[in-house]
C-alpha cells in the first residue's frame, strides 16, 4: 500500500513538471496502424519493395568514366600519348583555370553535379579487338563508368562500341577514323574527329592546289596500308578519290599489321614508278618502313602520311634526322597557337607535364574528354540516357577548342561530328608544321622530298 501511495505521488509531481517545459516538444513518432490506416502489406511479386531513393546531386563525390586505350603493346607509344591527354583534360575539368577558354575550365568538378569530380579508369585493348570489347564490359559492369572514350583503333573501336551499345552507355570516339564506324545505326556511338573518307579527298585538292599554285604536277600515286579495318577503309578512299581527281593508282599494297619484315613491299613500290606515295600505317610499322626506304634507296617526291603512325611521338623520337620531309594529313598542329593561343598554353601544360609536345593523338583525346565532360554536366545526371540525350545536344564553338575545327556538334543519325575538319602538315626539322589549307601555313612546302643520298 505504501508502495502505491509512493507511486502515485512520484508520477503526478511528474505530470506537474511536464506542464512547466516551454520548450519546443519533439516530433511525435508516428501512431500505429489504426482500422482507417491499416499497415502497409509486405512487399509481394507482384509489388516489388520501393528502390532506395537516388543520392542527390550534391551527394556525389565523382563520376567515374572509362577509357580504352593500347596501353601495352606494339601501340604503347601511342596509348601513352592519348593516357596524357585524357589525364590533362581530366584535371583542367576537375580544377579551376579562369584564364583557359575551355568548356568547364573556370570551374572546378561538374557545377550541375555538385562540384563532383571526373575519374578515368582506363581498360588496355594492347590493339586486340577482343579484348577491346571485353576491356569495355568491364568497365561498364564491373567499374561502373557513366561513359567510355576510346579506342584509337578503328578495328578495336569497332567491337568496343559494340558493347557499350548492348550495355547502353554512351561511347565517344575521339580519334578512330574508319568511315564504317558510323554506318552502323548505332544510337550510343558519337564521334568527334572527322573521318578517312574526308581526309582522302583532302589529299587530292591539295594536290590539285599544288599543280594550280605552285606548278606541281602528279600523275602516278601508289597506297600502302596495313591490312586491318582502318586501312582498308583508307585504299578504298584513296583509290576513289585518286580516280575522281584525275590520278592513275599504278600499285596498292597490303602488308600484314605488326609486320616485322617489310623489303618485299619496299622493292614493289620502287618497281611502280610512282611519283608519290600514300601510305597508312600504325607507329612501328611506319618506323620499319622509314628505315627501309633508307636502306633501299626508296625516294618519291613525296610521302602523303594518313596521320597515325607518321605523327606519334615516338616517330620522330626514333627516326631523328629521317623522319624529316613527310607530309601528313592532321587534325591538330603546334603551330596553329598563332591564330588560336590556347593552343599554346594547353601544349605548355602537357609539356610541363610529359617533357614533350602535344600531338594529333593526344589533342583529340584531350578535346574527347572535355566533349564528354560538357554533356555529362549539362545532363545533370549519371544516368546514361541523360549523358545520351545531352551528347546528341552538344553545340560546342570552335573557340572552346584547341582543334582547327569549327566545333562540336553531332549528326542526329550517325553521331559524327559535323564541324571538324583536317589540315595537312610537314616534317621540317624535326618538328610539324602546317602547310595545308595555304590560308593556315606557317611554312612553304619542300618538294620533292630531298634524295636520301643528298641528305645530311
């Protein structure tokens, strides 16, 4: 009984204090299930548990992307040049640089994500198309990327975008150059650089500038390609176009990728009676036909590069003093920060960084990844079908480039890039300079190539 009494006495004194807090109370948890609010059932088959709800946008840290590249190989040289320029540009996005005029340069991370930060993992193809494709998978389903850029390769390219496509997540291709690329009614494939078939025809108008302007004239062209999808697509387009401007194709040439031996083709063309040579080759084939010619005594009046090979860094590295004279189509030059000086303080930044110059290869990469970069931002959103929706809305200006380009803008259809356009350079003293169109040339072209016995 008195324990009661005691009870009682100790909860009112407690009633009573409570009505002296004059504090805010706190929320109230919410009440049981009544007969008008009954509980909600178990989720069923056929009423599947909600998701949990997605991490806002300023929640996000980073935004991961892929990129496959020839990292290790016979390409290697090659995966190093476009590893630097994807990195360069990965961290102008991630950075602040108020004085570069580039898309997301004054800003640091994605602004429309939160400040979050782009991440590269990088996939190595070593130039194999399997394991290009499967370099691809996992990255998409293993890594998690929003997105993949590669893979400089056409033929690589080509069974890489197959994956992405399957997967559904966007691929850009910031340097691949096979017309057939964007034949395919892919819908997630986009393209920034222009393509073989317009680079082909650009050899011979500037050929036919050569024979209007400066008195020129070629009547026999030989091609030599390797014999993978890149180059095979490049001799169906030089051939066509050689025919169309007036030109005899008096050989063509197939010789195996990676070949190691290359005499008997050396000794073919010096048979034809060429007065040029078109040529389209990966980095060390294009090193052991150099030192062929040499050797041989090959020497037509001019050697017309289908980029790659001809403008990697270890070309000239290797060749020194013999890689002088050729001539090469291109999408990117050194020399154009005469009339476009962002050019030349983003080349500052790579040398800086990588003890070398810029290159064709390193300044597409570069331009892909900002391409990427900018419609990931504008999506405001990681979902694939957002970063899709805002590629095929890309309308960069071609002074937000380092590329001769007039921008980047993507063909609803094919997702090609309908802005860009090539230029032509030469090898002048161990270094490249424009030559073509004669309204960007920073120098006159030598022609023809000096003998290699008149050579220093």
């Amino acid at each position: 009984m008195k324990r009661f009494a005691l009870f009682t006495l100790v909860a009112l004194m407690g009633l009573g204090m409570a009505g002296c807090v004059s504090a805010a109370t706190p929320t109230p948890a919410a009440p049981p299930p009544t007969a008008t609010q009954p509980a909600a059932p178990p989720p069923t088959a056929t009423q599947p548990a909600a998701p949990p709800p997605t991490a806002p946008a300023a929640a996000l840290k980073e935004v991961l992307i892929g990129a496959v590249y020839p990292l290790s190989g016979a390409a290697a040289p090659t995966g190093l040049d476009l590893k630097n320029g994807v990195e360069l540009a990965i961290d102008i996005v991630n950075n602040k640089y108020p004085d570069l005029n580039l898309p997301l340069a004054k800003t640091e991370g994605l602004p429309n994500l939160g400040g979050a930060k782009l991440k590269v993992v990088f996939g190595d193809h070593q130039a194999v198309p399997e394991k290009g494709l499967s370099e691809t998978e996992r990255l998409i389903t293993s890594e998690k990327v929003v997105a993949v850029v590669g893979a400089y390769h056409s033929a690589v390219t080509a069974t890489a975008s197959q994956a992405a496509e399957r997967l559904k997540v966007p691929f850009l291709n910031p340097e691949s150059t096979s017309p057939t690329l964007i034949q395919r009614d892919f819908k997630w494939f986009f393209r920034t650089t222009p393509d073989d078939e317009m680079f082909a025809e650009n050899f011979f108008q500037f050929l036919k500038d050569l024979e209007k302007t400066k008195n020129i004239k070629i009547k026999k062209v030989a091609i030599l390609y390797e014999n993978t999808l890149w180059g095979q697509d490049v001799n169906k387009f030089e051939d066509k176009y050689a025919k169309q401007y007036g030109y005899e194709v008096v050989s063509s040439i197939a010789y195996p990728a990676k070949t190691a031996e290359v005499t008997s083709e050396v000794q073919r063309l010096k048979a034809s009676g060429a007065d040029i040579l078109l040529q389209a080759s990966y980095v060390s084939d294009a090193i052991l036909f150099m030192k062929t010619y040499k050797q041989l005594d090959y020497n037509p009046d001019a050697l017309l590069a289908m980029d790659a090979g001809f403008i990697d860094s270890a070309f000239l590295k290797t060749l020194g003093n013999d890689g002088n004279y050729i001539f090469s189509r291109e999408v990117w030059a050194l020399d154009l920060a005469t009339r476009k000086p962002t050019v030349k303080t983003v080349n500052d930044m790579y040398k800086q960084r990588y003890g070398t110059d810029m290159n064709g290869n390193s300044a597409r990469a570069f331009t892909g990844i900002l391409t990427l970069a900018d419609a990931i931002n504008r999506a405001g959103s990681t979902e694939p079908e957002a970063i899709r929706k805002a590629l095929q809305e890309t309308n960069l200006p071609g002074d937000q480039l380092i590329m001769p380009w007039g921008g980047v803008k993507f063909d609803p259809k094919t997702g090609q890039n309908t802005l860009g356009r090539g230029i032509i350079v030469q090898v002048q003293a161990g270094a490249y300079y424009t030559v073509w169109p004669f309204d960007l040339a920073s120098k006159e072209i030598i022609w023809p190539m000096p003998k290699w016995s008149a050579r220093p």
